[in-house]
C-alpha cells in the first residue's frame, strides 16, 4: 500500500503549533506522509482549540467544510487533535458523524495507532491526560526557516478561574534543560535565528534544580546570534534573577509577555490570578530598571463576571501606567467546567463590547505613541524576508519583537542582523532606511515557502 497523506491545520496559541510540529514527526517515522494539499490527503486533522466559544465555533464550521470530501472519499479519515479533544472527547464523535479520531495533548505518540483504527473502519480516541509526558524524546518536523518554537513544558497548575487550559493540557511538568539545550543547538546548526521558548507559566520551569533564568541562559549560550525569545510569563513567579538572565545576554530579547487580565484588585482575585495590582506594577518598575529599554505585551480579558465600569476604570488606568507595547485583548467567554462558569456572566455583550473597544482604542494610542517616539533611533533588525506586501521591502525584527520594513538593499538577505534607522512607524509597524550589516548569516539556504 502506499503511504497516507496526513494534512494538518492548526489553530490556537503557539503551543499548538509546536505541537503540530510534534505530531508530523510522530506521523513522519510512522510511515506517514505529510501533505500540503488538503484535496489530496487520506487523513485530514484539525489540531484545535477551546479558550474561547468562538474558537470552538471556528472548528464546527470547518467541519462542515469537511463534509463533501468526505461524501466524495468514504474513506477519508477525520482527526480532531488537541485541546478541544480534550474537552469534548467522545462528543465530538457522536455529534459530528465525520469525525473518525479524536486524540488530546498527550497522547499523540499512539496517534498512527489511532489513524490505523479508523482506516479499520473503527474510531480512534485518546484523550488520557499524563503527569510525565514532555515529549523529550520526539524531534519535531520542522521545514527549513529562521523562527522556530519550542515547548520547554506543558500544562498548567494555575487553574484562573475563567481558563480551560488545565483541563485540557492536564498537569504542569518541564522538560529536560539538556534536551531543550540540544534542540536550540540543533535548530542553530541549520541556520535558524530566532527560538520562543513555550509554557503556559515558563516561570515554574524546574529541572532537577535549574529554573527557567538557568534554561535560558543556557538557550542564549549556544549561538551569540541566535535570539532566544520565550512565553508566557506569571506575573506571580516572575523573578529578578530572570530579569538580570535577560539584561545579562544580548541574544535573550528584551521583551515580556506579561498578561495581567485586569486592572481591578476585585476581579484579579475573583479569576484567581494571584498577585495585586501594586505587584504587578513593581515587577513592570524592576523590569524597567535591570534591562534598559526591556517593552512589554499584555492580555485583557473585558467583562468578566460582576465587572462593574469603575473596574473597567481600573483596566484603562493601569494600561496608561504600563503603556504596553502590544496587548491581546478579549472579551469573556464563560467555559463550561471552570470556575468562573458557575459565577453569573452578567455583564451585557454590549457593555463587554464597548468596554474592549476602549480597551483596544487605548491600546492603539499607546502603540503608535511608543512607536513614533522609536523615530530617528537606530536599531539591529533580523531580516526575515521580503515585506508581505512587495519585494522592493524587506521585513524583519527588532529585538523588542516590533516589525520593521525597509527598502530592499542589494547585499542583505533573510538571516542577516542590518542596522536600521528608523525614521516613521504606525501602531504595527516602523519604517526605516538600512545603515549597516551587523552580522551575515554564514549558512546558505533556500527559506521553506
Ligand atoms: N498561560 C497564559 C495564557 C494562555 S490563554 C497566561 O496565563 O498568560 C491566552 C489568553 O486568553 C489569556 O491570557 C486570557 O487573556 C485569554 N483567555 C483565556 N480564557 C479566556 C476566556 N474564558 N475568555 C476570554 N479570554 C480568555
Ligand atoms: Fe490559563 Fe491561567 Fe494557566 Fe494561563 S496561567 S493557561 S490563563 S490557567
Ligand atoms: Fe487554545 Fe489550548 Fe492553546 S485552548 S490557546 S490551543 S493551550
């Protein structure tokens, strides 16, 4: 017989991504082939996602999507992976006809075994959650590129009050420093510039002693021009040591994901985030001091159950003191199974609107001011290709994560470090003329489409 094709789509957070990644080397040392076009394949997998209602919303509907390649290859296999397999388990099957396998985080190494039963004609489900599974021994399937993602551990021990995320990655556990280490060794010998180390908390990273400021500088330690980016951080277990790890190595990019959900005292403690805003606010001042010109990013969750306007006062208030860089920002979404859901969604979809409207009006000052004041600094962008919208720009990065387009220069390509002078930005994005090259990239290499 000749090989299947696998097609996988993704969505979520990163985390799925990485493990997309994890699953297409599971498949590819099982025989499996990984396949590009969707029409083509005999398995399609959906890796999906639960963190808010329209999230799962997103995957019915493409399950719909699904139903004429189904009528028309009977024996086409359907996988739901991920965190709504997790959550919805067998459901999923008895809901949606079509849906052959079903498998969550952590039982993907019996995925080929879980395909094979469907092609029997039966239903492969998998959906045990495991306290030990880091997948330290898989090597994930990865194209040739500059950014890669790493998951240093998984699950989450946090348990806010409106999340999902333990009940469907299961328990907190890391994976080993030595193998996370060879992995960033391994991605810099094929000419990749950029690793984000991945948690749910990668504060609590712990192996046998070292923690996550030892896990990164021994990431930063491996190639001086590899950037070792990570998230998410805890505002709870957010150390100075990390914080001095981070000024110490010019590879570990000055840049914190810090999601502090809500300005309000009342509703921190309601979500059981764990810390005040008064803490939250000195780790932003600590920060500020041991690494110069470190930005920050933020998730706001608007109208979560009994948030009043003067709470919502409280979010824009301590947005203006921080001024992030960037944020996500989301309204509330009650999921079944968590805390929060047995608490009245009683704020109004109207009022949760206007209030992340605000939120996001604020948000777009804030980036744009931060931003345009960048004009006439100079900064070491990663090349990263051409610009989305024409070849006559390249696009890169700064080491704050902020992209910045400049006019195409004859001897730069992906890979290289330029010095740019930056001299406009909007909120997304700053433009800039190229001064110098920092640092070539020695390998040639063809970047995966
Ligand atoms: N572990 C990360 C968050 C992962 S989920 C952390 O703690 O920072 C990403 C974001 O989704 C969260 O920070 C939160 O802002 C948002 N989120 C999670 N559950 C949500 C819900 N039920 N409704 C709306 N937003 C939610
Ligand atoms: Fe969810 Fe909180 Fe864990 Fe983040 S820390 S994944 S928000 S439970
Ligand atoms: Fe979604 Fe699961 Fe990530 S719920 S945000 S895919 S951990």
């Amino acid at each position: 017989m000749s090989k299947s094709k696998v097609y996988i789509e993704t969505y979520g957070c990163q985390m799925n991504v990485a493990d997309t990644e994890l699953v297409m080397g599971i498949l590819n040392n099982n025989g499996f082939q990984l396949s590009q076009d969707i029409h083509d394949a005999d398995v399609i997998l959906l890796n999906t996602c639960s963190i808010r209602e329209n999230a799962e919303q997103r995957i019915y509907g493409r399950l719909d999507n699904l139903k004429p390649f189904k009528t028309k290859n009977p024996d086409l296999v359907v996988g739901i992976l991920g965190c709504m397999a997790e959550r919805l388990r067998t459901n999923l099957i008895e809901e949606k006809k079509l849906v052959d396998v079903v498998v969550g985080p952590d039982e993907y190494k019996r995925l080929p075994e879980f395909i094979d039963m469907a092609f029997s004609g039966g239903k492969g489900i998998g959906v045990k959650l495991s306290r030990t599974e880091t997948y330290d021994d898989i090597i994930p399937y990865r194209e040739d590129g500059l950014q890669a993602w790493i998951s240093v551990m998984r699950g989450c021990d946090k348990f806010c009050t409106f999340c999902v995320v333990p009940f469907t990655r299961g328990r907190e556990r890391s994976r080993s420093l030595e193998s996370v280490k060879a992995e960033v060794e391994h991605l810099s010998e094929r000419g990749f510039r950029e690793v984000t180390l991945l948690g749910q908390n990668v504060n609590s990273y712990s192996d046998n002693g070292a923690d996550f400021a030892d896990l990164l500088a021994a990431c930063a330690e491996v190639d001086p021009w590899l950037r070792v980016r990570f998230t998410t951080s805890h505002p709870q277990d957010l150390s100075d040591k990390l914080l001095y790890t981070i000024a110490k190595y010019n590879n570990l990019c000055n840049y914190i994901h810090l999601p502090v959900q809500s300005g309000s005292d009342r509703i921190l403690k309601l979500m059981n985030r764990t810390y005040t805003v008064e803490h939250y606010l000195k780790i932003i001042e600590s920060a500020r001091k041991i690494i110069p010109g470190v930005s920050f990013s933020t998730d706001i969750i608007s109208g979560f159950p009994s948030e009043t306007w003067e709470d919502h006062l409280m979010t824009l208030d301590l947005m203006e003191q921080v001024k992030y860089d960037g944020a996500y920002m989301f309204k509330y979404s009650p999921r079944e199974g968590t805390k929060a859901y047995r608490m009245d969604d009683d704020v109004s979809e109207e009022a949760k609107t206007k209030r992340l409207q605000e939120i996001i009006a604020l948000q777009q000052r804030h980036s744009t001011e931060i931003n345009e004041s960048l004009a006439g600094t100079e900064e070491v962008v990663l090349i990263e290709g051409f610009s989305r919208k024409s070849d006559k720009f390249f696009a890169g990065r700064t080491d704050s994560n902020k992209v910045v387009i400049i006019p195409f220069v004859d001897n730069i390509s992906e890979g290289d470090y330029a010095l740019v002078k930056i001299n406009r930005a909007t909120s997304a994005t700053l433009f800039g003329d190229f001064l110098s090259i920092v640092h070539k990239r020695e390998q040639p290499f063809q970047l995966a489409n």
